[in-house]
C-alpha cells in the first residue's frame, strides 16, 4: 500500500496562523510536529510502502522540511515521491495524476490510501485497524473505500453520508442545523472524511467509465509532464489545466457501485476553524487552551494562542484569541466559520497579511519584515549555510545589504564581492545581485533596507535559481 498525501489548500478559516503561502498542513500541533507531520507519522505507522505528496511547487521546500525533520526523528527509512501541481486543482485531477503516476512506476495492482494533509486522528489503532479493513475490501472485492466518521454531534460544516451496513445510500453537503441534529440522532449518518483507498487499476476504470474526459485529459498532461525517475512528477501547466475541474465526491463516488464505507470512530477531526481545532485538543478545568503566555481571571471555553507578547482576558467566553506578530483575530466561537469571509476581504484587497507572515520561510532560509513605511521596508535576512538567493533584479526598488553576522559572498552587477561582519553594499534598481553564504557551518544573517517607488515581493526578475523557481516570492 502507498500513502498518497494532499498536500494543499488555503486554510481561510485558520487565518491569521494559515495563510497562502503557510497553509493549515503546517501548522503546528502541541507535540511540536505540524499537521502535516503528523500525518506522515500516521502512514508510516501504518507500514506504507511508500509516501507519495501532492503538492504545490511553492509549497515543495515546505513539505521537505516537514519530511526531513520528522523522518530523522524516526528513523524512517522510506524515501518519498513528489507530484509538484503549477496551481491548485480539484481531487479528482490529484487523484487521477496519482493513480498514473504509481501504475506506471510501480504497478496497476498497487493499493492507494489518499490521505488530506490537514486532518488530526487521535485515535491510531482505530485508524489502523479501519485501514486494514478497507485495504481487504480494495484488495480482494475491487471496492472503492471510503472512511465514514461517525457523528460526535451536529456538526454543519461537514459533509454527511447515509448508510447502511458497509453501503453509502447517497452523499449530503454540509447541512443546516436543524438538519445536523436529524442526522446525529437518527444514527444513520456519518461524517464525510474524504479519505480513499483503491485499487490503481479499479480508480482509472471507475474514471473511464464515470469522467472519461478527466482521466483522458489527465493521460495526456502526464505524457507532457516531466518525470524525474520516481521521486518526482512536475506537473506541466497549460495541460494540467485543461482538465476539468471536480471533486471525486460528484465525480466517481455518487455514481459508482463499487463503492464501500467503514465506520469509523477515530477521535478525527478535519481542523477546518479554529473551534473544531480547539474541540480537537485537552482543556483545562474552564475548558480554556491557553497555547501562549497568558493572565486570564474569569475566563471560560476560551482558544487563546499567541507567542510575540503576553496576552491578558478578563471576564470573557466562548472566545477565539489568535495573535500573531502582524494581525491580531477575535471572533466568537459560534461565528468560526466567518473568519473564511475576513479572509477573503483580505485578499480581494490585495493586503498581504492573506499571504504571507511578518517571518516567511523560504528554501534558502527566512527574511522577517521589521518594518515598512511608505517608500521604505527594512528586513532581517537569515540564509542557510551554503545556500543562495536567486540572481534576480527589481523593476521599482533600491536595496542595501548590512552583513550583522557570517560572510556573504555578493554578486552586484559586474561586481563580485566578499562582505564580513558590518560590511555592507548598495544595489541600485535595475542591477542583477545575488545573496550566498559562503559558510558551509553557520547561518548568514543580514539586514536589508529597500526603497523605491514600489516594494511588493512580486517586484522581481530570476535569471537563475538553483532551486527551479520561475514564479514571484523569493
């Protein structure tokens, strides 16, 4: 069995900590490990042959580092595979490029688990075992197995199955409370979790039969993409997106009579706001999570998370308290689904707090705004031992580079330099430059001012870049 992992997503309504470019999956749990990484945790512990991501290519260093700090925590020995989408996509196409992508390096007759990146199970065993059942039913009955929670209360912000036995009578989107109510007292309805698992073979036929333009759409955008032996798929663009777009729910398993569901108890939850998260985690005795350094008195069934600064509630309930260093979030627990609409406003806006932290991690390292004002944007730059920055150049911006600890090797214009300690230069708009550290030991800290008429970070050019990056965003 190969664990195929959907690595993606926005994650709106987990803003501000979930944002474009830090989506839900990375979001860190109190074990220390993210979403993501717990996930990893969970196929391997079920003896995966293999883990195969689905991501974005913005989002690839991110999954890297997740996989490599918590596979040298374990020990894991298996090394994973990555299919690398230009943009977003439904399931269906995700699921479709997966089932090509494994018959053709390991086989039709393999068993896939399709697993969301931005799920919690507390439960393991449960999930192991639910796991080996439906890999019996995909196996030796050529079913398609779906995992169906049962109900813990009158959720609306899930979708529902009826069912009967190992049978779904029909598929329900989110409902109405009054309807949720109906649901969980009837017994007849479990929760959609949006984990698969199928035979390769089985999906591509069912595909064949139920979206035959999808499978065939995604056959061709796989012969035009680029292989790189079986670690990597990069997906190539213009084909990818001539595939139609659609859920695996509305386009195979509605209509498909090879279809079976197992009822799960799995202490599962999808994280989808902030008070299924905090539902998901232990409380204290006045059903607080306090995950920041906080002086509460008479405080009640409150989420408090922070980090940057103390924070401090008095005589409050039923809150939701996120703070993070560029934008605070207050919102009744009853109102969580809303903050997806903050969110929104936000990026229809054009403001950056929907993309990006005031800290944004990229492959060679992280640059934190310390400040910005009109004309003006002062960063800290920390670079990785060995790594560089893109050659690149910008249209509307001056940049001035102070070396505060490390050696930096730059290039400006026509010029190579080596940059010690309170050492600096000036890159006038227009000049190519590149950042490298020369260490292969210690990080490469440097502060950085940039003034111009327009300091956005889509305000560059790459002529190089040994990380394949074509698109905005260092």
């Amino acid at each position: 069995m190969y664990s195929v992992i959907l690595s993606g997503g926005v994650g709106s309504r987990l803003w501000p900590v979930s944002r474009k470019f830090h989506p839900k999956p990375f979001i860190k749990m109190p074990n220390k490990l993210s979403i993501l990484q717990n996930t990893f945790v969970r196929a391997l512990e079920l003896g995966s042959k293999g883990i195969i991501n689905v991501t974005g290519n913005e989002l690839l260093f991110k999954v890297q580092k997740d996989w490599d700090e918590v596979s040298s925590k374990i020990n894991a020995s298996i090394k994973p595979s990555y299919i690398l989408e230009p943009f977003g996509k439904s399931t269906t196409a995700a699921i479709a490029m997966s089932c090509l992508w494994v018959a053709e390096s390991y086989g039709e007759d393999e068993i896939l688990l399709v697993l969301p990146s931005d799920h919690i199970i507390t439960n393991q065993a449960s999930f192991n075992k639910a796991v080996e059942q439906a890999v019996s039913l995909a196996e030796k009955h050529h079913k398609i197995v779906t995992f169906g929670i049962k109900p813990t209360g009158p959720e609306i912000g899930y979708g529902y199955m009826e069912y009967e036995n190992n049978t779904v009578a029909r598929f329900l989107e989110k409902p109405t409370l009054e309807e949720a109510e109906k649901y969980y007292t009837s017994g007849k309805y479990l929760w959609n979790s949006g984990m698969f698992c199928f035979k390769t073979s089985v999906m591509l036929q069912e595909m064949v039969i139920h979206c035959p333009d999808i499978v065939a759409d995604a056959r061709k955008c796989f012969a035009q993409s680029r292989k790189i032996s079986v670690e990597k798929l990069i997906i190539e663009a213009e084909s990818f997106r001539a595939i139609r777009e659609i859920s695996l729910d509305y386009a195979i398993m509605e209509k498909s009579d090879k279809l079976s569901v197992i009822p799960c108890d799995l202490g599962w939850s999808d994280v989808g706001t902030w008070t299924a998260l905090s539902e998901s985690l232990e409380s204290d005795a006045n059903g607080n999570i306090l995950n920041a350094e906080v002086i509460v008195d008479r405080v009640n069934n409150c989420y408090i998370e922070g980090g940057s600064r103390i924070i401090a509630a008095i005589d409050v309930e039923n809150l939701v308290i996120v703070d993070t260093p560029d934008a605070l979030l207050v919102a009744s627990k009853d109102a969580a689904q809303d903050v997806k609409s903050i969110y929104s406003r936000l990026a229809s806006s054009g403001h950056e707090t929907h993309e990006l932290h005031k800290t944004v991690h990229r492959p060679w390292g992280s640059y934190t705004t310390l400040e910005e004002t009109f004309g003006v944007k002062i960063k800290r730059i920390e670079v990785y031992p060995g790594a560089s920055l893109s050659l690149q150049s910008h249209q509307y911006r001056s940049e001035h580079w102070i070396v505060v600890s490390g050696k930096a090797k730059v290039v400006n214009g026509e010029k190579d330099l080596l940059l010690n300690v309170n050492e600096s230069t000036y890159i006038p708009a227009g000049n190519k430059h590149r950042l490298s550290n020369v260490s292969d030991v210690d990080n490469l800290i440097i502060i950085e001012v940039q003034t111009g008429t327009y300091l956005g970070e889509d305000d560059i050019q790459r002529f190089e870049d040994i990380y394949g990056r074509v698109a905005s965003y260092e």
